[in-house]
C-alpha cells in the first residue's frame, strides 16, 4: 500500500499537515457541506462581517489527503477576501496554485470550491 508521502511532494504534504484553517465552528454566519462522487466530504464554515470573509474553516472526517490540501489551499484564498472575489476562485486556480496535485485528485480542487460557493451561498440566502 502506497503510502502519501510516496504520492505527494513534501510542499503539498506540509500543506496537510499544517492546515491552518481546519476544524470546525460553532457560531458560523454560514455553513456547507458537500459530499463528492469519490466519496470525500468537506464542510466549509464562514464569519462574514460588511462583506468580509473575516474568518474561515473547513473540516473533512472523509477525505484524503488531496482533499485536506484542496480545501486548506481554497480557505487561504477566502480568508479575509470579499465575498465577490471569493467569488472568484475557481478550480482552475486551486489546480494552478498546487501545480504538484497528481491529475487523478483534480476533482478534489472541484469539490474544495463548490463547498466554498455553497457556503457563500448559504449566507447570501440569509439576507
């Protein structure tokens, strides 16, 4: 069995475990939770004040490693942007930032993203 240090290069390893912006909330203004084809799930919980994403956190119980470095890559991002330029974060980005992220984990930069919109969403919905 293959181990993640053999699969991914120590940049995207620090990346997991390191995740600055993993764990849960427990007062969000919004919350999302999507679970993938491969069988992953994120959760994406967001503070906005004025417009602000002011604080961000994910949390995956179910997910590799691809996905924690996905969704830790699309929370540096968020965190302390507007909602229109998290808006503007796209898989292609996340893919383009973590050049290293074998092609087979390319859905988890999909997954990361989505979560992230719905939880947008979620708190759009709100006002």
């Amino acid at each position: 069995m293959e181990k993640d240090t053999d699969i991914y290069p120590p940049s995207i390893m620090s990346l997991a475990k390191n995740a600055k912006y993993s764990g849960r909330m427990n007062a969000p203004d919004s919350a999302a939770i999507i679970k993938g084809p491969c069988g992953d799930e994120i959760e994406f919980y967001l503070c906005i004040k004025d417009g602000l994403i002011e604080d961000i956190k994910f949390y995956t119980e179910q997910g590799c490693t691809a996905t924690i470095i996905c969704a830790e890559t699309t929370a540096r991002l968020a965190h302390k942007k507007t909602i229109d330029e998290a808006l503007g974060i796209s898989p292609q980005l996340v893919k383009n930032i973590l050049k290293e992220l074998p092609a087979d984990h390319s859905h988890c930069t999909i997954l990361a993203v989505s979560t992230l919109y719905r939880a947008i969403a979620d708190y759009l919905l709100k006002d």
